[in-house]
C-alpha cells in the first residue's frame, strides 16, 4: 500500500476533529434535559463514532506503510537478539500470572501491584510486560515476527507523599494528565475528571483501538508510605477515577501499582501486603520480586544458545555468587546483547 505524507497528516487532523467533537457531544448529552435534544445528540453520535473508527483503521493502514517503506529503506542491519530479551531472565511467576490477566480478558482497566526490594528492577517488569502484550517476545525463534497491537508504555509515576490527601490527588492527576499529553491547565477541576476524560483528549491514547494497551507504573517508594493515607489514595483512584465504564472502542489499560522497599527486609512490607489484601479483588497481587541465582542465569544463555557467540557462558558476564540483583544483571545483559548485535564496535 502507497502513502503519502500529506493524506496521514490530513486523517490525523479528521480525526482529531471528530474525537472532540465527540467528547463535547458526549459532555452535552450527559447536561441535557429534553428528550428530542437528546435524540437529536444521540442520532449525532451514531454517526460520528463509525465514521471516526473507519478514519482511524485507515490511518493505521498509512502509517504501516510508512512504517514499512522506512525500514526496507534503512540500511542498519536486523538485531540478532533484540534489547527486550535483556529483561526474561526468571520472573516465571509474575509472567505467568500476568499472561493469565491477559487472556481471561475480564475487565477493561487492570490493576496490578508488584512489591519488593528495590533493587529488583520493578520497571523492567512492566516493560517485560509492555512487550508480552506486543506478542513480540518469541521473536528470537522467529525473526519476522510482528507486534499484534500497539502498547503505550507511559513514564512512570511517582506517588510521592502529601499529608493532604486531596492535594496528594490532584498531584496524581496532574503527572498522568501530563504524560499522556493533556494540559492541566484547561481541563477544568482536576477531581471531577475521569479516566474515560483521559482517553478522550489524550492525543497520545487515541491513535489506540480496541485490540492495544496502556501501561501505566505507578511507583510508591518505602519513604512514602503511609498505612492509613497511600491506601485511602489508591482505592480511590481505583474505584473513582478509574470508575466510569470506558466504550468499547477504547484500550485496554493496565496499572501497575509498585511499592519499592529500601531493604529486603523491610518493616514496611507487612503494612503493605496486610493492606493490599484489605482491598478486595479488585487488585491483582503479584508474587514479590525476588533476587536472581545461579539456575535463573543458566536457564537465560541456554534459552538464547543460537544466538549467543559460540561457547559462550554466564561465568563469561557474571561473577559466581549466590545472588544476583536484577538491577546488574539488565545491565551486563544489555552489554552483551550489544556486543552480539555490534560485534566490531
């Protein structure tokens, strides 16, 4: 399929358009009083919201093209081991629960806490699981394979303390409003806003459609927990913000709520885990992170042997000790992914 610049930037534009003036419509519903000016929005509306997923499949048609012509042009050559592999090494168990998430498909926005030392690298889980959703992590056994969807991973917020509870919810908003691109300052009362607000003025979220993600870390350091306040915020950011039913159309959002403790054992882990139960079902409770041993190494160079320089071994990239943090092991990882993928640089 052809592209050409000026049909992306013009759909891109449509777009835009009809997604405003959908949510103004929809805002307009919501405040009307009288049936036949209800009709009428409705009518409106029905019309509007095919219109506007037809522009969106066609943009998306573009942009793959564009996407394509640009890698066939480039002349960088293919990884041999893509960077996404640095972050496989264990996490059996929260892979495995989170896969099982994925596929039961029961609810719209999930939320998910992960726990533990803060050496554990909780970011590179959520990307590990940035890219599970992609459908990408097999790619070492097949080279063509492609994402199924598209993932927005966001820039991980920080959930730092505030005594006044309803400041400590704004301040929440106000990073999330602005790392998916909305202006704080013209969406009017922070606290009256939702998430389905979020989606509908997110430039960022609306080139998503039904079959692609959001994943969102939310990061709680041990210095700013506190058992009665951190809970209060979070169920209501739960039940709340993220209340409101999002249409069919819309992504699927993951939120990953991350309490980072400052030693393994940490007095503040029983707090936590005793209120995390206290929150219902609502909230998937991942196994807590733990360190990485020697099995955990062997099992990464044996899954990845054909690509790997021959011969090559663990002992080759890590010390032998009896844990290993996976705050290091990423790092000499991602070394030797680079030296397989740029051997003479």
């Amino acid at each position: 399929m052809s592209y050409k610049q000026e049909e992306i930037d013009g759909l891109e534009r449509r777009c835009k358009i009809m997604q405003r003036k959908i949510s103004l419509l929809e805002e307009e519903l919501i405040l009307a009083i009288d049936a036949s000016a209800k009709f009428k929005i409705e009518h409106e509306l029905n019309e509007l919201k095919p219109k506007l997923a037809a522009a969106k499949r066609e943009l998306e048609d573009l942009l793959t093209a564009k996407s394509s012509v640009e890698k066939s042009s480039s002349k960088k050559p293919p990884a041999k081991l893509h960077d996404h592999h640095r972050l496989t090494c264990d996490r059996k168990e929260q892979d495995t629960q989170f896969k099982g998430i994925r596929l039961a498909q029961e609810h719209q926005v999930n939320f998910l806490y992960i726990y533990g030392f803060d050496r554990h690298e909780h970011e590179a889980l959520v990307e590990r699981f940035a890219y599970e959703l992609r459908g990408v992590m097999k790619d070492y056994l097949d080279p063509n394979l492609r994402a199924r969807c598209k993932v927005e991973q966001a820039e991980t917020i920080y959930l730092e303390l505030n005594d006044n509870i309803e400041a400590y919810k704004i301040e929440v908003l106000s990073q999330l409003f602005t790392v998916f691109g909305v202006d704080t300052h013209t969406c009017g009362p922070m606290l009256q806003r939702d998430l389905k607000y979020l989606w509908q003025h997110s430039a960022r979220l609306q080139s998503l459609q039904a079959q692609d993600y959001v994943c969102c870390y939310l990061m709680i350091p041990e210095m700013d927990w506190n058992k009665e306040i951190t809970p209060q915020v979070v169920t209501w950011f739960i039940d709340e913000f993220c209340g409101s039913t999002l249409p069919p159309e819309a992504p699927g959002f993951f939120f990953f709520l991350g309490i980072e403790f400052e030693e393994e054992d940490s007095e503040v882990k029983g707090e936590v885990k005793t209120a995390i139960r206290a929150g219902g079902s609502r909230v998937q409770i991942l196994p807590e992170l733990n360190s990485l041993g020697e099995k955990d190494l062997k099992q990464w160079f044996n899954r990845y042997k054909k690509q790997l320089p021959r011969r090559t071994k663990y002992t080759d990239y890590f010390k032998t000790e009896d844990i290993y943090y996976m705050d290091d092991v990423v790092v000499e990882l991602q070394r030797l992914i680079d030296t397989i993928n740029h051997p003479t640089s």
